[in-house]
C-alpha cells in the first residue's frame, strides 16, 4: 500500500510455510513509473485489485447481506 500512498508500511507479514513473494522498493517503483508505465500501470492494477476484494470480503463480514 505504501506504493500508492507513500505512507509508512503498516504491516509485516509472516508466512506459516515456504512460498513464493514479491518485493520493491519504492526507489524502484518509482523507475518503473519513469521508465516502463505500461508494467507499473499493471501492477498498481493488480495491487487496487488485490485491495478492493480484500474490502469486500471485510465488508460483507461487517454487514452480511447489506447490498
């Protein structure tokens, strides 16, 4: 999130077993947004993606069945 916001990160995650995972500096982000748009375009997409079915699932959670 703090790709988007440029707020401090606001978690630390922890895995239970091996897997595979993603990191980027903001410094690097920041070159893809310079230098290649289509692919940060593509991944703040996903990110915003990510976030909003995350919302959702909270949402329903909070007010089942509130349409």
């Amino acid at each position: 999130m703090s790709l988007i916001d440029d707020a401090p990160r606001s978690a630390t995650a922890t895995v239970e077993k091996a897997g595979l995972a993603y990191q980027i500096e903001a410094v690097e982000f920041d070159l893809l947004r310079t230098d290649h748009k289509p692919l940060a375009f593509a991944i703040l997409r996903k990110m915003a993606s990510d976030m909003c079915g995350r919302l959702r699932m909270v949402s329903v959670q909070l007010v089942p069945g509130g349409d």
